[in-house]
C-alpha cells in the first residue's frame, strides 16, 4: 500500500540505499502507515529488478514471494506471530502482548543462515517496544555483531520505551504525519463511512481497519456514556460482554470520551469527538475534576489486563460505576 503522504519519506530513504545500515527505527504515530512502508522497504532491498525510484517491481519472483508471504530471506517478527493456546477450530485463544525470547532465537538462527537467493535478508519486527526485556537483549546482541547482508527494520510507535542500547545501534527515521485534509480525502477516496467522526476518533491518524459494525456499537456504547445512569452504563457493559469484545476496546471508547471531558474542562477544546462537542460541554461542567482522576486512575490500572480472559462484563461494570460518580 502507497499512502500519498509518504512519497517525500520514500525519497528520503532511497537516499540512504547507498550506505545502507545494518538496523533502521522506523518511527512516528500509530496509524500513519509505518508497517507498510516497512514492507515497501523490505521489497525494495529484496527485489530482483528494482524500479528507477528504489521501489521493488512487484513483478520478479522474489516480489512474488513477498507478496504471498513465503519469501524466504524474509522474517516478520510480531505479538500475533506466537499465540498462547488455540480454540477449536484453530482460532487463536489469546494474543500475546509481547515478543518473547523464543521467537527472537528463530531470528538469530535466521540470521546466521546464508540468504537462498545470495542476497539480502531483511527481518521486520513490529511493534518493536512489544519486545519484553529477554527478547531486546537477545535483539542487542544481534545489533551489536550485525550477520552480513541482513537488515534489520524495527517499527515502533513509542520508541522510547526500546532499550536505549538498541536506539543507539538503528539509524532512526522518523516518517510523517499526514495533514487534516490529505488524511480526511484518503479515507474518503477508499469509501470509508463516517470518515470525518472516525478521522478525529483516532486522533488524526488515517490507518485504521473501519469496522461499521464496531462503530455502530461504539455509537451505542458513548450514547449511555453521554446521559449517564445506573441502568444506562450496564446496558452498555451488557452489550459488549454480548459481543465478546475484549476489555481494551471498551476501556479505549472510555479514555477518550474522559480525555475529551478532561480537555474541554481545563482547556476548552475536544479532540476525540467534535461531533459530540455539545454533549461533552455538558458533561464536562456537571463533572466533579476530582472523581474524573480516579476514574481515570482506575481506568489506567485495567488497560495491562485489556485482552486477558477477566470478566469483562464485571470489570467494565465496575469502572463505568466511578465514571458515574463524576457527575453524582
């Protein structure tokens, strides 16, 4: 995928090709298409034939590979990649949070094998921040005795939580942020319903998997969250237990509907929700500050536990009764 606000990035890069670093740290917001360019990167350093502009030409058999998923000078290194258990059927029981040690030690033996083709390898690891503390130095270790011909590219969205030996050993490329108008006309041009609300609902970031039947019940979740009573609020905690959606979901609708009423009380302004901006108004003048920050703090403390198999229906209960307490 070619977004159009990363044409300059490209150029960017391409001039790096000449002297080319054993990692890059590819960084800047969530949802502004860093893993796709990643692999736009990747191509470009694998390809047979690449094109005047550095890109791959999507056309030789080792574009084909790619693109199909079983190239094999190729490593994709993230949390989805090692789930704990399977459902029947196959289905992943739980994600992971993390990148653990034992996938990074495929990487290392990866590394150290010689590329099938005689070229590159290219080893992709995202979000690099998911790698827990045994993985990052078994990473460093790689970093810092690099295998010939292999290139490392880290994505991360807060690249301050990596190891900062491992920042230190990347050559850091921070890719852009797209402006309001090029982001709102690129989800409008690939049909993206309500693409002004959910624009603004993810913060200005355009990449994001719109799901219409999660929008409608996130509508349905802020419409108790906007007249908030005891009946209303476990309505809604009823009707996310009934769509078995993990507790992150909830717990994100919640911490920017707050953010919106922390923000339009103490600086007058709403970032997540400016089609909701009267109701959040009102709300922010009823809500007592004090009772905001534990909610908040309550709210905070669940977020580690977002998709672990907690009743999701009592711990959303209890969090939307302090949010209740805001306005009592």
């Amino acid at each position: 995928m070619r977004y159009p606000w990363q044409e300059d990035d490209w150029r960017r890069i391409v001039r790096e090709f000449d002297s080319l670093p054993n990692a890059w740290l590819l960084t800047g917001p969530e949802g502004i298409g860093k893993v796709d360019f990643a692999y736009s990167l990747a191509r470009a350093l694998l390809c047979d034939t690449p094109l005047e502009d550095g890109r791959g030409c999507g056309r030789c058999e080792s574009c084909r590979w790619l693109a199909s998923g079983t190239h094999p000078d190729f490593r994709h290194l993230c949390p989805e990649a090692a789930d704990e258990g399977k459902e029947e059927g196959g289905k992943s029981a739980r994600k992971l949070s993390q990148i653990k040690i034992e996938a990074v030690r495929e990487i290392i033996e990866f590394s150290q094998l010689t590329a099938h083709r005689h070229g590159r390898r290219v080893v992709l690891v995202e979000p690099a921040e998911k790698l827990n503390l045994a993985a990052a130095n078994a990473i460093l270790k790689v970093l810092e005795e690099p295998p010939d011909n292999t290139v490392f590219l880290l994505v991360a969205d807060r690249p301050q939580r990596l190891l900062p030996t491992i920042r230190s050993r990347c050559r850091k490329f921070s890719l852009s942020r797209p402006s309001h108008e090029v982001a709102l006309a690129w989800l409008k041009a690939q049909g993206v319903a309500h693409a002004e609300a959910e624009l603004a609902w993810h913060g200005g970031a355009p990449v994001f998997e719109h799901d219409e039947a999660l929008y409608r019940l996130r509508a349905q979740f802020l419409s108790a969250l906007k007249t908030p009573t005891l009946v209303g609020v476990l309505a809604a905690a009823e009707e996310v237990d009934r769509h078995k959606l993990p507790l992150a979901q909830p717990l994100e609708w919640l911490a920017k509907w707050l953010a919106d009423i922390a923000a339009q009380r103490l600086a007058h302004r709403v970032r997540y929700h400016p089609d909701e901006a009267d109701a959040v108004a009102l709300l922010a003048r009823r809500a007592n500050l004090a009772a905001l920050m534990r909610c908040q703090d309550a709210l905070t403390r669940l977020v580690p536990f977002g998709q672990h198999t907690l009743n999701v229906r009592l711990q959303l209960e209890a969090l939307l009764v302090e949010y209740l307490k805001v306005f009592a």
